[in-house]
C-alpha cells in the first residue's frame, strides 16, 4: 500500500482551512455549485463494490473488473494523494420537456445528459483551471501534487461524493443533494494537502421507492444495488451485443440512457438549472421524432454527435437501438424505412430491424400493459413533482 504525503512545508489548520475555502470559491467561479473534501479511505465502499462485479451485476464492462487495487487505495492511483476533493456539476437545462417522449412514443427519449455537449471534456477544463489556480494562491514552496478526474479512470466517485457529504447514495444507487436533487455530473481531484474534511450527509431515502417500483426493466434491487444487465442506460450504450428480446418492449422509445429513476425521485423537485450553454439540446434532440433520426445516414450521425457522447456508441449500435424504439412506436407507417437500411446494415442490427417489423405487423403481439402503466404514472410524478421540468 502506498503512503499518503503531505507537503515538506507544515500548514496550520487555519491555514488549511483557507485553502479550502479558497478551492470551494474558485469551484463556484468556475461553474462548479459544491466543493467538499474527503479522506481517501474506501473501506466498506470498495467490498460492497467488488461483491456487486462479483455477483455479475456489471455485466460485460469487464472495465470495472480491472485495477481494483486502484479502486481500493487512491494512492496507489495517484502516489501521496491523502484527500479527494469532490465537485458537483449540475447538468439539466432549461428545455428539459421530460413528458414530450413519454406521452408520444413517436418521438425519441434520450438521457437529459447527453443532449448537449459531452461533459467530459467541458468537466475536465474546468477542474484544471480550478486546481491550476489554487496553487497560484500558495506559497511557491509547497510541493503541490493532484490529478483530476472525470468518469475517466478507477475512482469510487460515488464512495468519495458520500463521505464528502456531496450527498447520499439513493436507492438508485446516483448521489442525492438535499438542496438539488440529483441532475449532476461530479468530479475529483486527488491533492496531497491534508485539508480538512468534511462530513457525511444524511441517508433521506427514508420509505420511498418510487425509483425501484417505476423502472421500466426492474433492474433496481434492493440494498442500492443496479443489475446492470437490466439497466437501459447499459442496454443503449455500454452493451455491444443484442439486446435482450424480453426487454426490448420494456424499453419504449428509449434510445440512449434512461432517466425514469430520477424523475422518479421527489428531491429532484429541488433540482437547479444550469447556466451552461454547452448542456443545452442540440439539434432538437429533446423533441426530435425517431423518423427523423432513423433518416440520418452515418455520416450525419458523425457530424451532428461531434463533441457529444453519443457519439462513441458507433453508428450501428445507434440502429440497434432505434429500431428497438421504431418497433415499439406502433407506427406501422415505419416499416419501409426500416426495410430500406437493412443491406447495409450488419447483422446484429438487421436483426432488430426484423424484430422491430414484427411488432409493427402484429401491434398486438406483445402485451404492454405492465409499461403502459408505469409510463403513465411517471408522467404523473413528473406533471405533479416537477412542474417547472414537465
């Protein structure tokens, strides 16, 4: 295991405590709505997490299967980190138009967080610049040493955002802000500073599960635990292979990620809009029909998803997935234009396309009550909890 260090020069704690508060000012001019600090020890987080891999509830992101040692002991990412200063970036805009796609299943449903530009990049810049200019306040004397991430390497965010009091972990396993729900991104900085730390929050799920009972595919179990394999987000975006035939009418006209659970959730009532432009919907993709996006070829998918995270799934996963979408659309108008990219399209996807006809022809095939049902009660979570968003 390596040893945290801190830098040669002592610090007072009043000291300490000013470069906090500075990191936490400098966090807020840069876009950034919370800074706390946490130690970097992940004991309790790190088993839980490496029974969840171990019971398979990752799926195939064989990622989360390497460099666990990573996962356990910070500084062995980063030699001489002793805290985690984790940030908090919210993410939704002002167009969020959530009950558009869940009352007109012509139209596509994608995650609130991939409308816009890819936040990893945007995210990253920042968190630099935030570091990057803490240090300037110091005395040249101190050895500073850090490393910022963004979704990017083996890091226990979620652990870190925890014992930060950033949030507490809700049944949906994303962290929940008391004062903001839960539509943010976060982000960490590893630092050699012992600053001091902040408090765990209160866990304020309380009896509510509104998340688990609402998911289309019921993959949030008990104990804050996601079944993965299960998980819309995964199906549309990690998953390479076929989706699953018994959750494909599950699905609806979800074609990347999924955000039921947090529209789900009451405390998203309290979620804050961002000032970002760069998370405001491109090409209108917050109302834009599957039609249309089915019409785009591959190289109008390459253009009009550069710079967002879309973007990565590759061309014929985006097929996949919509024809997923188009098949449970109940659009019988639909089936020649899935018939027309059929050649060119591989065979994991002519697959679906063929799928997605079926259900089309027999609109009455697959019973969709059980869906319906839940559609129409988020609905009515949203129109009730979220009027500001609907």
């Amino acid at each position: 295991m390596v040893n945290s260090k801190p830098p040669e020069m002592p610090l007072t704690d009043q000291q300490l405590e000013q470069i906090k508060q500075t990191a936490v000012k400098l966090a807020k001019q840069h876009g950034f709505q919370d800074l706390r600090v946490s130690d970097t020890n992940t004991s309790g987080y790190f088993e839980r997490f490496k029974q969840w891999v171990d019971d398979g509830y990752h799926g195939c992101m064989s990622f989360l299967e390497r460099n666990q040692e990573l996962r356990q002991n910070p500084a062995e990412l980063h030699p001489n980190s002793c805290r985690v200063l984790s940030l908090r970036f919210d993410y939704l805009n002002d167009n969020a138009s959530f009950t558009t796609p869940l009352k007109d299943k012509s139209i596509a449903n994608i995650s609130r967080y991939a409308l816009g530009r890819d936040y990893h990049k945007l995210m990253r810049k920042r968190l630099q610049q935030v570091i990057e200019e803490l240090k300037s306040t110091l005395n040249d004397e101190l050895d500073i040493d850090y490393r910022v991430f963004v979704d990017s390497a083996p890091v226990l965010e979620t652990a870190f955002a925890e014992k930060s009091g950033l949030g507490w972990k809700g049944k949906h396993t994303l962290i929940i802000n008391k004062d903001a729900g839960s539509w943010f991104f976060l982000g960490e900085i590893f630092i050699n500073l012992p600053l001091p730390v902040d408090e765990p929050g209160e866990d304020m799920c309380g009896g509510c599960t509104s998340c688990i009972t609402l998911c289309p595919t019921n993959a949030i179990l008990d104990d804050r635990k996601i079944d993965a394999r299960r998980c819309i987000s995964y199906l549309t975006i990690e998953n390479q292979g076929a989706i699953p035939e018994e959750l494909r009418p599950l699905m609806g006209n979800r074609i990347y990620g999924c955000d039921d659970c947090q529209l789900a959730c009451p405390w998203n009532r309290y979620s804050k809009q961002t000032q970002i432009d760069d998370f405001s919907p491109r090409h209108n993709l917050h109302t834009i029909s599957l039609e249309t996006l089915w019409g785009w070829d591959e190289q109008e998918f390459l253009d009009n998803f550069q710079g967002s995270p879309i973007r990565r799934i590759g061309y014929q996963n985006w097929l996949r997935n919509l024809a997923v979408a188009i098949g449970n659309s109940k659009q019988p108008a639909m089936i020649e234009p899935l018939k027309a990219k059929y050649e060119d399209a591989n065979e994991m996807v002519q697959e679906h396309i063929d799928w997605a006809i079926d259900q089309l022809s027999n609109p009455y095939k697959t019973d969709t009550s059980t869906i319906d049902k839940k559609t129409q009660k988020l609905i009515h979570c949203v129109t009730v909890m979220l009027p500001r968003d609907a």
